[in-house]
C-alpha cells in the first residue's frame, strides 16, 4: 500500500488474547464494533490489516486479523496504531454540529476581534477532558481546553474557530493584573 495522504488513527493494538492470534484493540470510533466498517486498516509503516472478527472485551474489542494466526505473531503487534484514509470515513452520516477531530486540525483559532491565537496542531485526551493544541509562528505551543467555554464556534468552511481567551486560559483576567483594584 501506498503512504496515506490523510491517516486518521482509528486504533491501537493492545496484548495479544488466547492462542489463535486474537488481539485487544482500543478503537478510537463512536462504535468501537464499527472498526472494520471503514475498510482496512493501516499502519504507518504500509502494513494493511483486514478485520475478520470483532467482539466485545472489557473497554476493548478483541479483533482477529486476517493472517495474524498464533499468539507470536499477535504479540509482535502490540503497541501498533492503526489508521484509514480519511475519505473512507462517511461524512453524510455526520449532523451539522458533528465533525471529526482530525478536521480540527489547521484551524486558526481567532478571538471575537479577529485576533489570531495559532492554529490547531493536534488534539490530545490525557483523561481529564479534550484540549486543544495551538502553535502560531514564533510561538511556543499552547494547550486550551477542548469546552464550550473555552471553543465558541468552529466553522470548518471557514478555517477557523472562534475562541473565548479569557476561558482558554490565554490571557489574565483584567482584575486579576498587577495595579488593578480588587
């Protein structure tokens, strides 16, 4: 397989399950059972993995992929991430609020007055809910929370989203700057 123009991670191999080359996969969809529905998966390295099993695990599904056939080669897989060409994902089944992740990225992140914060860079979940990764030039990178406070509007069309500065944690509060009264 050729390199994917646009990889969207779908997945990650987690410890292989019994002998007959049955992995756990934490999968990064809505549906975790919908893994093999957006066609083969890939990894960076140009392997294609074929789903042809899925079931249900404790926070895991357990996949058999096709041609992983003992627990050797199942282990050899741990670790691995596993993505699908962004076209193959069904962008008609989306609502007008909803949207990938991935689209986020390259978005300018502009304040109500048009003032530009950076752009989105990435999107990172460390367990205490989604942030958001700007990088603008001659800018450290910075991380906003991923809320309704913090993210006002995201126009994909447009190429950008509307920021609150305040709530993203970018600028002080007026009241709280040296000489202001409190």
């Amino acid at each position: 397989m050729s390199k994917l123009e646009n990889p969207i991670l779908m997945a990650t191999v987690g410890a292989a399950q019994g002998l007959r080359g049955e992995v756990r996969v934490k999968a990064f969809s809505a549906d975790p059972m919908a893994l093999g529905d957006y066609g083969n998966l890939h990894s960076l390295d140009g392997r294609t993995f074929e789903v042809l099993d899925i079931r249900e695990g404790k926070n895991v599904v357990i996949v058999r992929f096709r041609g992983v056939n003992d627990r050797n080669a199942a282990e050899a897989l741990n670790g691995l991430e596993l993505y699908v060409e962004r076209d193959n994902l069904p962008d008609d089944e989306l609502d007008d609020d909803e949207f990938f992740y991935a689209d986020l990225e390259g978005l300018e992140a502009v304040d109500s007055d048009g003032k530009s914060y950076g752009t989105v860079s990435a999107i990172y979940d460390f367990g205490a809910g989604d942030l958001l990764e700007l990088k603008g030039p001659g800018r450290r990178p910075v991380l906003i929370p991923f809320s309704e406070k913090a993210v006002l509007d995201i126009d994909l069309e447009g190429g950008t989203i509307l920021i609150d500065p305040l709530a993203a944690g970018l600028i002080d509060s007026p009241d709280n700057l040296p000489g202001s009264d409190q």
